[in-house]
C-alpha cells in the first residue's frame, strides 16, 4: 500500500509560481515530497505552462510584477482568477491552487476565497501544515 501512495506521489505535478527564486528553492527541499515541481518567475510564463502541461496543483505568490493586472500587488490574484475560469488550461478539471504569500491582508484573504482559492497560506508557511494541505487536496 505504501508504494502505491509513493507511486501516486511521484506522479503528482506541482507548479509554483513565485518571483522570490531562492524561497522557491526552499520551499521544494522543505516540503521533500516525491511530487515533480516546476517554479517560474513570472505570472505570464506560469499562464503558459498551464495552458500547454498538465499539473495537479498550483502554489501560488500573490505579489508579482505586473503583466495581467494593473500593479504588483494585484498580479497573483489576476493569476488566479485566471486558472480558476480555466480561461485555455489544458486539464480535464479544475486545478487546485494554494495561495502563499507575505501579503496576509483581510482583503487578499476574501478576494482568494471568493475566487475559490483552495488553501491560502502566509510566508513562511508551517511546512507540515503546508504539505498535510498539499496531500489532501492531491487525494493523497
């Protein structure tokens, strides 16, 4: 049975998108589950991969340079409001998206949810609290 679960694992694609490239590298060696990560730096580049790979699970920043929204600040939600209306995303069915982030405002918070945000998290996260969400939400 434990093998079948790491079998599972191992298939299960992550992307993260995040601007902070050392955070991201801390963030897959803390988390050090078998799941294949992809990180990108840019919102744009993380709207092409999903419009073109198929991933189970999205970890993503909120504060990012602009390209779909009209300030830095504003970008992940952008993001997300995006991956949730599946606006061109090859994937039979919606992916989860994990918000982490600095910016833990009351505001960013209800935004997310209301955009159907399938966890939300702020920097630097409670690793175990992270992955038991990450491992639920992949069906793990």
């Amino acid at each position: 049975m434990n093998s079948q679960k790491n079998s599972k694992l191992i298939s299960q694609k992550i992307l993260v998108i995040d601007d902070d490239e050392k955070f991201t590298d801390d963030l897959q060696f803390l988390l050090k589950g078998p799941y294949r990560f992809t990180t990108v730096t840019e919102s744009k580049r993380g709207i092409e991969l999903l419009q073109k790979e198929k991933f189970d699970l999205v970890i993503l920043d909120l504060a990012m340079p602009a390209f779909f929204a009209s300030d830095d600040e504003k970008e992940g939600i952008e993001v997300l409001r995006k991956i949730k209306a599946n606006s061109g995303i090859e994937n039979e069915k919606k992916i989860p998206v994990v918000i982490l982030t600095k910016m833990n405002t009351p505001e960013n918070r209800k935004i997310c949810l209301e955009l159907k945000a399938d966890g939300f998290f702020t920097k630097p996260p409670v690793i175990e609290v992270l992955n038991n969400k990450i491992d639920k939400l992949l069906s793990i």
